[in-house]
C-alpha cells in the first residue's frame, strides 16, 4: 500500500494562528496518557500514525513552502514505512502535486490524502475499480463544503447500497441540511495526469468536472479540516482525545476479558468541568469513541456501562432527564454498530453507598445480572474508576 500527502500547502487562512510553520506541521496541543504529559505534536503525526495503523508500507510526502520543517522533523521519527520526498519548486496546486507525487510511486494504485484533514478512514474498504475513488463523510447543517452528489450501486440482491456509488456531480459551496462531503482521501487506479498544465487543482481541474469516473465510498468516521483557525482550536482538544480513545482501545483489543465494563463521563462522553451533563444537547461524545463500539461489541460478549450519577441525587437534573440521555447515548451507540447491554448507574450523594464507584456494588450488580460472567474488564478515566476496578479485582485500562 502507497500513500501520498499532500503537505506543501501556504495555509494561508492559517497563519493567524500558526505563521512560521507548513499547515500540516501546526502544533497539536498536550494529552495525558497513562498519567503522563505528552508534548504537542505536529497535526502531521496523526495522519502518519493512521497510515501506519492501516499498514502503508510508502509514504511520498508532497513538499514545498517552510519543507524543510518537515524533513526534519520527519527524519527524526521512526515510522515503519519507507518515505521519499516529492518537492514543489514552486506551488504546483494539488493536481501539479499529485503528478510529482506518483513518480515516485512504485505501482499504479496510490492512495491521496490532504495534509490539513484528518479523516481515518478503513481504506481496506476501498476498491480500485474505477480511476478515482473518493472518501465521502456524512454531514448536517453544512455551509463550509460542497455537496457530492452520487448514484448509489446496486447490491446482488437488487436494493441500493448506501456506502458506495457512482458520483455524478459535486455542488458548489451554500447551506445544505444533510449531505455527503469530500473528505480529501482518494485512490487512485493508473491515473495519467500528463495532459494538465504544470499548476492545475485536482478539486477543480480533475474531480469536479468528472474528467473520469469517479466513485464514491461513504465512511462516517471521525473529521476535522485545519484550514481555518476555530477548527484548528478544536484539534487542539479533539486529536489528542482520538489518540487517547486508540491507544486505550487497542489495550482493550488485547484483553482477555469476556465483558467490558466503562465509565460514561470522560470516557464515552466529554466532562463539563465543574458540573454535570444535565440533558442531551449537552452531550458529546469523546472523538473517535464511536467507532470502537461495533470493534467492542464482536469482542466483548458484553458491555455495560457503570456511572456515578450525583448530580440526580443534588437534585440538579432528574432521573427521567438521565434516562432520556441514556436513550439517545444507546440509540447513536447502536447506529454506529454498537450495543450496551446494560447501564448501571448511582445516584447516591453519600460516598459510603456500597453501589457509588470506587465501591464495588455496580460491579456485584453486574454479575448478578449476568451470571455467566466469567472475567471483566474496566475502562474509564480517573482514579476513582481504577480504584472501582481495584476493589472487583478485575483489570483496569485508563483513558
């Protein structure tokens, strides 16, 4: 597998935030994993770590302004893949990019990946039967992006498959309600660029015209594009919460356990600092974590949520206003291929309650509901939650 990156891009609309570096070496903030400070890392690395997960074995990076930046901090890394080096001279714009690119390419398929978005597709799920294939995200209330249009195939059984098509034209940018958007990801099947000017965009020169055919597969996994200053705020909390999500995910996926047990606030969803999620539109889940419930569910015989609820019992929200939240919780869970078995939560102000985490009560609750529990594990997000895992005496992963 072979991957370009399209990292020469000015960042123009950037450079109030970031002035002295290349877009896709803007500094993603700091995480703590497993109790330890991690140092910001360029937005670069967590394209290159996806790649690396998804067993690309070449990696051309297409270069130019501020690349020595890149070189350098690429050199000093300790990726798995061979790298080479496509350099612009002078701004070739992404199609003129991509032709410098494939030369250094050493078959006819290539993936293509924009260096300001990060978009962690399955590209195992990509096919090459067409010239280009694109990467589409779902999206609602839209007015930054175009919308792709597409004809769905038909599956064997004759109904429309719907992750998967033909597209058949790309709108220009304007409010749209509900649609797919492209999400900078392509592969590419023997494609010849040669007849294009030396500067030309691939978006608007190639892509948008249909200059070939052109599929489409819709992945609706995690996406965050830099190009503008309020999305690059949210990277700096929404990536590093991603790479926390993975690596703790990963430690999951090499359990033993039969059942996993996991803390809601933090661990599914993001905290409020000082106060509760009190109804759903305060809800968010953790970036990422929806995508690592369907991996979950065909490992895990059984998940159950064990949350402490508190702020019920101050009176702060009521239980109809917790059982609405878990509703929905479940209803996105099961839409993403998921599931919960089970939501076992506590209410109780007083710490001494035997069923209030750290105790173990949620814990004996659980296995009386399910008696064939052989082995559990716990993840969550505080000391409190491994001193709950501590006390059932199972293990404990720390998001």
């Amino acid at each position: 597998m072979e991957a370009i990156v399209l990292a020469g891009g000015l960042g123009t609309r950037l450079r109030s935030a970031v002035s002295n570096l290349p877009k896709c070496m803007a500094p993603i903030g700091h995480t703590v994993i497993s109790s330890e400070v991690e140092k910001s890392r360029p937005f670069l690395s967590y394209i290159l770590d996806w790649l690396q997960d998804q067993g690309v074995e070449h990696v051309i990076l297409s270069v130019g302004y501020l690349r020595e930046h890149i070189i350098n901090w690429v050199s000093a890394q300790s990726y798995p893949f061979d790298i080479d080096y496509a350099v612009e001279e002078t701004p070739l714009g992404t199609g003129g990019g991509i032709r410098e690119a494939l030369k250094y390419c050493r078959g006819k398929q290539v993936f293509v990946v924009n260096g300001d978005t990060f978009f962690p597709v399955d590209l195992k799920a990509f096919t090459f039967d067409a010239p280009i294939t694109v990467a589409l995200k779902p999206m609602k209330d839209f007015d930054r992006y175009g919308a792709v249009e597409m004809r769905f195939l038909d599956s064997a059984f004759g109904s429309a498959r719907n992750d998967s098509g033909v597209i058949i034209g790309f709108r220009e940018k304007g409010y749209c309600s509900e649609g797919l958007i492209n999400g900078g990801v392509y592969a590419l099947n023997d494609l010849d660029l040669s007849g294009f000017a030396p500067k030309f965009s691939f978006e608007k020169e190639v892509l948008e015209p249909l200059k070939y055919k052109t599929y489409g597969i819709v992945q609706d996994c995690y996406f965050l594009d830099i190009g503008i200053p309020e999305d690059y705020e949210r990277a700096q909390t929404e990536l590093p919460e991603y790479r926390a999500v993975k690596a703790a995910s990963k430690k999951l996926m090499e359990s033993g356990a039969d059942t996993l047990l996991i803390d809601r606030d933090g661990t599914i969803n993001v905290r409020i600092p000082g106060d509760y999620v009190r109804t759903w539109a305060q809800f968010k889940f953790l970036s990422g974590i929806l995508e690592e419930f369907p991996k979950w569910a065909a490992k895990f015989k059984r998940i159950i949520v064990v949350t402490n609820q508190r702020g019920v019992g101050r009176g702060l929200m009521t239980d109809r206003d917790l059982a609405d939240i878990h509703s929905r919780m479940q209803q996105a869970i099961v839409k993403a291929g998921g599931g919960i078995d089970a939501i076992l939560t506590c209410t109780a102000t007083d710490d001494a309650d035997p069923r209030r985490k750290p105790n173990p009560g949620m814990y004996h609750e659980a296995r009386q509901l399910f008696p064939e529990m052989e082995s559990a594990i716990m993840l969550g997000d505080s000391r409190t939650d491994a001193a709950f895992a501590q006390n059932a005496g199972i293990d404990f992963i720390l998001l």
